[in-house]
C-alpha cells in the first residue's frame, strides 16, 4: 500500500506526520476525541497525544450527528478556535468531519488539514454531492466513511462524486456496518466490503476501530486484525478521561492506554498483508455465509417444530411422501439453475428432512 498511499499524494502535512512515526512508514494512526468538548479538554489530549510518536493526525468531532435531539451535539464555530490552538501546540495536523457545504466553509477557514464525511452523510447522495460541490478547487484530503449500511456501490458512488470536483487526495474510512443481528460489535466489520472497495479504487484505507468495537475492550482485537489485513492507517477516539466523554465514552481511550495499545500490535510488511487481506477478504465472506446459513438452519427446524405441534393437534402423519419428492425435485432444479450438483442439492436435503421429521416425532411422541 506504501507506493499506492504516495501515487495519491498524500498531503504534506500528513506526509510529514508520518516522517514522525515509528510504525511503518504508511500506517497512519488518527487519534483524539469523538467530539471537541472544550479548549482544556483538546488542548490536553493533542498534547498527550503528540508525545506517542505513532500518532500522526489529530481527530476531533466538531458537529455531532446524534441519533436523538436534545443530546450534546458538538461545539460548532468555537470548537474549531480550540482545534486550531490544539494543533498549534501539539504541532499534529487535524481532521474533523463536516455534513454541510456551511462546515466545509468554517473548516477550511479555521484550518483544518484533512475533513472526513460520516458515515450518516454517506448514505445520501444528495448531501454528498453539495459537499463535493462545496469542496469544488479546493486542495484538501477528504476521507469518505462507508455509509451505514453495507452498500458497496453507495460508498463508491461517494468517492466519484469527490473526484469528479478535483479531489486527488481520498482516502477510505472503514467504520463498520449497522447490522441486524446480535453481534459483539457496535457496527458489524464485514472485512470484505472494504476489502472490495481497495480492488476498485485506489484508495489508502483507514479502519475506524472505535466505531466498529464501540467499547474499549476489543480494541486490541480488531485493530490487530485491520493491520493483519494491511490497513493503511488506524482511527482511535481517544479523551483525557474518558469517562467523562459527552460522546461515545464506552468506546474512548486515554491517550496513555494508546499508547500500550499501539505497543501491543505488530504491525506486519505490507506485501505479505496484501496477500493476506484478500484471502481475509473471502473467508470473512464466508465465515458470514455460514453464520446465514446456521441461522437459516435453525430457523426452519423451528418452523418444522411448529408444524409438527400442528400435526399432532389435529392428527396428521409426520411424513407426508409425495409431498417431500416434489419439494426435493423442485430444489434440485432450482439448484441445477443456480450451478449446484443434483448430489449436493439431495445430500443437504435429505439431511435437513431427516432432522426435521426426527424432531417431529419427538414432539409427537413416536419416539
Ligand atoms: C465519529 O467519527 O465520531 C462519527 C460520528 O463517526 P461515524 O460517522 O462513523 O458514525
Ligand atoms: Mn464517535
């Protein structure tokens, strides 16, 4: 990823914060707070931040998309006066995200070195073409989020419309999918979506860890694995005390457990990490299908379940001959369309109705 972060001139400032790293030379880590909260609280963090020499930008949230009014929905104009002297003192560029042409327009006049686009923004393109317009000549980096559902083309769709206003230097955070079902995470990785996105574009990719995790304790997990898959660079929320977060505490770090955290990681070559992300790619994939498929499985045993209270109710025989032949004709065809063996499509079948009809006995009693 190294010559291909370079080939899209990545900018001065962050090519210089990266001189500064003791990471490899392309793995950029981005750090600092979910939101800007007050002068003391950015101007403690930058500093703290900028004695981890890994460290190469400073984030901080100046406008909050929050799920609900009501709650603290970033500082605004004043937040960007503290940004501005925190990067003056802690000498890190910065980035913040922006969702309106009238952000981008107070972002660029406070200074701030990279705007990144949230994920909320991302899912509509409307609001991201304003932006793109709003951000029409001018030179500065813009790294897309993926939207917050899993739609590839949507995320795609967003890094055109930043090309095609003259945006060269583009980068992609990944940040996690909203995702039906129960999982460990706040926003399910699906490793491969981002995975795609690098075969289609050009573009360094960045992995939001704190809003995939959305707590502190898999940080170390998820990050280790984004590097696995050679990442080009980390995002971490990071607070002086995190506790105390008007935004996303769960998942904020201190600056000092950063630094135990980036001492804890390896950080691998990156052509072995190429090699490794897109087989990661596709077994992330399929560890996924699977997990489908073993809810599918569990599902319709349950619907098997329910018919077989039925049958018993109302006297019905457990196996119904004629109709199971139909069924399996019908999916072998069905499968043989779909490019699957007629000795596959009998085989899970036969399986899936064994058990089925063993449960039924079961619940009626002819065991
Ligand atoms: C954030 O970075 O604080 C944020 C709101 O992120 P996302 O758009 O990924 O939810
Ligand atoms: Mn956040």
């Amino acid at each position: 990823m190294e010559p291909h972060f370079e080939s899209h001139g990545v900018t001065a400032d962050i090519k210089q914060a990266v001189k500064r790293s003791e990471t490899p030379a392309s793995t950029t880590i981005i750090a600092g707070p979910c939101s800007v909260e007050s002068e003391t609280q950015i101007i403690a963090t930058a500093q703290a931040l900028a004695k981890i020499p890994q460290v190469t930008m400073l984030r901080g949230g100046i406008w909050k998309p929050r799920t609900r009014p009501g709650a603290f929905e970033g500082r605004g104009e004043e937040g960007l006066v503290w940004l501005r002297e925190a990067k003056r003192v802690s000498g890190l560029p910065t980035a913040t995200e922006v969702a309106t042409p009238d952000h981008v327009e107070l972002a660029l006049k406070y200074d701030v070195d990279a705007l990144w686009i949230g994920a909320r923004t991302v899912v509509n393109p409307f609001s991201v073409q304003q932006l793109a317009d709003a951000l029409q000549g001018v030179d500065v980096p813009v790294y897309v989020k993926n939207p917050v559902s899993p739609d590839l083309k949507l995320w795609i769709g967003a890094f055109e419309r930043f090309q095609k206003a003259g945006i060269t230097r583009l980068a992609a955070i990944h940040r996690g999918f909203s995702y039906y079902k129960e999982s460990p995470y706040r926003n399910y990785p699906m490793w491969e979506i981002p995975i795609e996105l690098t075969h289609q574009l050009d573009v360094p990719l960045i992995t939001d860890v704190s809003h995939i995790c959305g707590n502190r304790e898999l940080l170390q997990a998820v990050a280790q694995k984004a590097l696995d898959l050679a990442t080009d660079g980390l995002m971490i929320e990071c607070h002086i005390n995190p506790d105390e977060a008007l935004t996303d505490a769960q998942q904020q770090i201190t600056p000092e457990a950063l630094k135990s955290l980036l001492a804890s990681l390896t950080f691998r070559s990156k052509q072995s990490g190429k090699v490794e992300r897109d087989l990661a790619g596709l077994r992330s994939e399929i560890d996924d299908i699977d997990s489908e498929l073993l809810q599918l499985l569990a599902r319709r045993m349950e619907v098997s379940a329910q018919i077989g209270e039925y049958k018993k109710l109302n006297n019905v025989a457990v196996v119904q001959m004629d109709r199971w032949k139909k069924i399996l004709d019908d999916h072998v065809s069905a499968g043989a369309e779909m490019g699957l063996s007629p000795i596959l499509i009998n085989k899970v079948f036969e399986a899936i109705h064994q058990e089925s009809i063993e449960r039924q006995s079961r619940i009626m009693g002819n065991d």
